[in-house]
C-alpha cells in the first residue's frame, strides 16, 4: 500500500494551502496612490480633483477668463470696426485701404484671445498649486488657492512668456528661409524660384512639427515647479528638461497629445451650440459692422469656455504627470509617504487653510 504523501499546514504539500506572492501597500492619502502612476491612475485623479474643486480649477477658470475679457473683448470690437469699412461693400477700394481694414479686423480678433492666453497661464499655477495640495490629501478654499499662489503668477507668467519666445524663434528659423526664396523670387520675377520657395517652405514646415512636439514635452514641467517647488523662471526650464530626459520623454508626449486632444474635443462640444447662434446672427448681419463684432465675440466665446472647461484637464493632467516623473526619477513617492507621517519635511508647502481632507 503506498504510503500517502506528507501534509502540512505551510505551503507547497498536497493539502496545505497556496503559496501566494504578499501584496505591497499601497499609500494613499490623497487622489493618487504614492507610486509611479499609469494612465488611468492619472485621468482618474484629475476627474476627482476638478470634481472635488470645482471652485478652484472650473471656476477660478471662469473667473480668470472674465477677467480678461471683459475688457478686452471691447476693445476687439473698436479696433475690429475701424476697419470694417471696405466689408460687405460692393463697389471696388484701393489695395491700400482694404489691406489696413484687413489688418485692424485680424487685430480686432486676435486681441481676446492673447488676453485669454495670459488668463490660461495664471490658470495653470493656481491648477498647479490646487493639484499638488490633492496628492497630499488637502482640499482648498479658493481664498488659500490665491494666497498660496499670487507670489508665483509673476514667475508662471514669465515663464510662459519665455517659452513662447523660445518658440518663436524656432518658428522663425524654420520659415525663414522659405519665405527668403520666395520674396527673391517675387523680386526677381523667377517662377522656378517660387516654386522652389514653396517646396523649401512646406519642407521646413514638416520638419517643423516634430521639433514643436519636442519643445513642447521638455517645457511642459516649468509652470509645475515654479509653483511647486517655488524656483525662478531660469531655473524651472532646467528642472523640467531634466525630468523630461528620454526615459520618460515618449510617455509623457503621448499622454499630453491624448489629453489635449480629449480636452479639445470636450470643449467644442460646449462652444458649438454658442458658435451657432453667434454664427446665426452674423449671416443675418445688415451691416459690416454687425459682422465684425460677432466674429470677435465668437473668438470671446471660445477663449471663455476653453479657459473653464479645457485648460484645468490639460493643467491638471500636466502637474500629474510632474508629479509622476518624480516618483519614477527621484523617489518622491518615498518622500511623500515620509513627509505625510510627519517624519520628512514636505516637498512643497502645505495649505495654511485646507478645508478638509480629500478621501482616497
């Protein structure tokens, strides 16, 4: 008769229970678990994070666009109406005249949304300074989220300021020399010599869109750790090229295309209706006039709702994303865990006035 096999009560005998790995804890105490963060992990935290503060990211959004606007949406309209007189009028003007109305009605277009662009970068500081307070666990009034972030609008705004000249002068490189074929053809009256301005031209172009996109990822931190960890404009450039090095550089452009393109898609589902109407009332225009100053109300409308609906979901996503590349360079996840059992300083500083305690 064999002899039955030997049972025990620890794993790995016939009888004896199964041997499983042991589960890590994780650490919660906020919106986000104290460990590198996947795609759902974030998207998730930034749903409750806007649901959470609807005051301090949706509002503050409207509040800060408004604050924009108001004045410069009506001066949009004086400026945009100078130049409508050569609009709608069917008896022929000078080159002249018709390109300076051009130009005053672009003008007159343009200017809310370059307020509303400065509205959306303060935006991102206070989304910044909110967003970092709901990993720690904290929720905010709206009254803390200003006093904890008017000393750094000054820098957020620099900031940006220098990122866009950065920019432009990339632009500038890239469509330079296109556009010198082209007025050297034009001066010459060579056609082969246009042609080939426009293939240089839209060449450059192509080559263009990849260098923006890696603009746009290496600078995508500054605006979080010049609230966050209160460094200067300079300084906050340095420390997002260093976190966005080309370890994580691919994730992280890929989540802010997604995010941007969700965000985009929200937001023109709200401006549509408000587009129709505006765009109902400048077909039924009797007059230029009427139909300048709908063209830059529509503008307003969509600086407006983009500000409100769209820049806290790529704000917030952002500061996520920082918060995350920290946690995988640096670990912050670590420092976090220490500094909320009181055992390390905080890596950035806390609300004076949090209104309560964010549930996990």
């Amino acid at each position: 008769m064999p002899t039955p096999p030997p049972q025990g009560p620890y794993p790995g005998y016939p009888g004896g229970p199964q041997w499983q790995m042991p589960r890590a804890a994780t650490y919660q105490p906020g919106v986000i678990p104290f460990r590198p963060l996947g795609l759902g992990d974030i998207y998730g935290a930034a749903l409750k994070i806007i649901k959470g503060n609807p005051a301090s990211t949706v509002g503050v959004g409207l509040l800060v666009a408004l604050v924009a606007l108001i004045p410069s949406t009506p001066i949009g309209v004086l400026v945009a109406q100078q130049g409508s007189g050569t609009f709608m009028d069917p008896e022929p003007v000078p080159d002249g005249d018709f390109g300076t109305d051009f130009i005053l009605v672009s003008l007159g277009q343009y200017i809310p949304a370059i307020a509303g662009s400065l509205a959306t970068i303060a935006l991102a500081g206070f989304i910044a300074y909110v967003t970092g307070q709901a990993v720690m666990g904290r929720k905010v009034k709206l009254p803390e989220t200003w006093r904890g972030t008017k000393g750094r609008l000054l820098p957020v705004i620099g900031v940006s300021l220098l990122i866009s000249l950065i920019v432009g002068l990339v632009v500038a490189a890239f469509v330079a020399p296109g556009l010198v074929i082209l007025v050297m053809g034009g001066m010459q009256g060579d056609d082969q010599l246009l042609v080939v301005g426009v293939v240089v031209l839209l060449v450059l172009l192509l080559l263009m869109i990849p260098a923006m996109l890696f603009l746009w990822t290496r600078f995508a931190f500054a605006a979080p750790a010049v609230v966050l960890e209160g460094v200067g404009v300079f300084a906050s450039l340095r420390r997002s090229w260093q976190l966005t090095r080309f370890r994580g550089f691919w994730r992280i452009l890929g989540i802010r295309i997604l995010t941007a393109l969700l965000a985009s898609i929200i937001a023109q589902v709200l401006v549509i209706p408000v587009t129709m109407i505006l765009v109902g009332i400048m077909f039924a225009a009797v007059s230029a006039s009427v139909l300048v100053t709908v063209q830059v109300l529509v503008g307003a409308a969509t600086t407006l709702i983009t500000a409100a609906a769209a820049t806290p979901i790529t704000a917030t996503v952002d500061t996520l994303l920082y918060v995350d590349q920290r946690m995988r360079d640096e670990a912050l996840d670590v420092r976090l865990i220490q500094a909320v059992e009181g055992q390390a300083p905080l890596p950035w500083l806390p609300a004076t006035d949090p209104l309560q305690r964010t549930s996990a």
